[in-house]
C-alpha cells in the first residue's frame, strides 16, 4: 500500500485520519486540525498517511519549531505515529517510521526524537516499538514521560526536555489549568467538555490554548497537545470523556 503526503496542495481534499467520521462533528474536528496544519507547513510540518481510509498516519516536523518543551537543534520530532484498526500488525508503523528517517537524513539532519512514556499510557507510542528500533532514552521528565532518540551522527548533542517541563507545574496554583493545542483535532471539543465538568463540580478553572510553537515549548506539556494541571503540579496528558473526567473530579473532591 502506498503513502502520500498531505500539502497546502491537497489538504482540502485529503482526510487527515485522525478523524474521518463524515458526521458533523467529525468533519467539524477535523477542520480544526487542518487549520492548525495550514498554519505549520511553512514550519516544516510533514505529515504522511496510508492512501486508505482509516488511521495510519506519522506526523512530525523539527525540534525547532515542535510544540513541545523540547530543547535541541538539527532533529526530526514525531507528534504522532499512530496505526490502528485493520491496519495493525502489517508492517505499516515501520513503514511510515522509515519515512520519516529517509525524509530527516536527506535534509542533513542529526536524528529523530519522539516523546513516549515510563510505562504503556494512552495516545502516547508504546516505547518498545522505538526502542526496537535503535531509538534510546536521551532524558525524562516527571512524572511519567521519556524523551528517545534516534542518532543518525555519534557526536551529535542529545536533546531534551526544558527545565520548566522537568519541574512539571505551571503558574496557576488555584483548582485545574489545562494547557491544550489544535494539533490534535479532539483537543479543543474535549478540554472544553472537562472544564464545564470541572467548574459544575465547583473547581476554579483556566483553559489556555497555545497559540504557536514559542509557547507550546515554554509552556506545553511534555505531551504537546494537552497538559492537565491541578493546583499547579501536572496531573495528566490523557484527554478524558466525561465518565473518566468525572471519576477523577470525584477523587479530587474525596480529598
């Protein structure tokens, strides 16, 4: 199966996988995502897909311009690489990984970095598949998340994460704070959902959507697309339905 990219050119007529519904919520989703991309082409965003329909897609773009609090020059970043569905178990997350490498070595770059996480969690790459693949662990930050990398050149200075993602707060001390981005098309519908949850249950609330990539790495979550803060200290990255967000309020509440 072949794979194509998705450019300024075709972005209008291609789906972008992560939400392929043809629904008006879906369609709405991913008008939000496509509209963010149009914004990041220029960056170097690149993202790829399987030419079916369904959920095989890799999307990366540089260190430089990643939204993510990531520190390092002349490395290729993946947001996300994500296979599912009937796609799985193919061969296909290899594939589109080796795009990406083939793609970073012909612009002279020293690498490829990639956000995973201590232990499985979910929308974060199981860091087996990476590991397995040459990838090694560069750095942490709490409380769960690890930053690998794939080397292309020995000498080459290791990236990491900024120091304000390894003290994993953010200024707002006072109830929840959620730090999300329109990279990932569920993002903006989702944080909206929790916070209207969260102030029901009487929880002081500030939502803060990143605006560009000088943000998202000064303040975004190791995660990039959604951090999850409560009286300051980082909770979580995981975008949360309303019967998951809710359990947790009702923890939060118990204490």
């Amino acid at each position: 199966m072949s794979i194509i990219s998705i450019t300024e050119d075709n972005i209008e007529q291609e789906h972008i996988c992560c939400a392929i519904g043809n629904d008006r919520e879906n369609k709405a989703r991913a008008q939000t995502k496509k509209e963010w991309m149009k914004g990041q082409f220029r960056n170097g965003l690149v993202f790829k897909r399987l030419d079916a329909r369904g959920k095989a897609f890799i999307e990366y773009m540089p260190i430089e311009k990643a939204w993510k609090p990531l520190i390092g020059t002349n490395y290729m970043v993946i947001d996300c690489l994500w296979v599912s569905g009937k796609f799985k178990g193919k061969g296909y997350s290899v594939q589109l990984l080796d795009e990406c490498a083939r793609d970073a070595k012909e612009k002279g770059m020293d690498g490829i970095a990639v956000v995973s996480g201590a232990t499985v969690k979910p929308f974060l790459t199981d860091k087996r598949f990476f590991l397995a693949r040459g990838f090694v662990l560069v750095d942490v930050a709490p409380p769960y998340f690890e930053l690998l990398a794939l080397k292309f050149k020995a000498g080459a200075q290791n990236p990491r994460f900024s120091e304000r993602a390894k003290r994993a707060e953010c200024d707002n001390k006072d109830g929840f704070t959620f730090i999300y981005s329109n990279q990932c098309p569920f993002m903006e519908e989702y944080t909206q959902l929790m916070n209207r949850l969260a102030r029901e249950k009487g929880f002081r609330c500030e939502t803060i959507r990143l605006k560009d990539c000088a943000q998202a790495q000064e303040i975004g979550s190791p995660f990039g697309t959604l951090g999850i803060y409560y009286k300051g200290a980082f909770l979580t990255h995981e975008l949360m339905a309303e019967a998951k967000f809710q359990k947790l309020l009702e923890e939060r509440c118990a204490r």
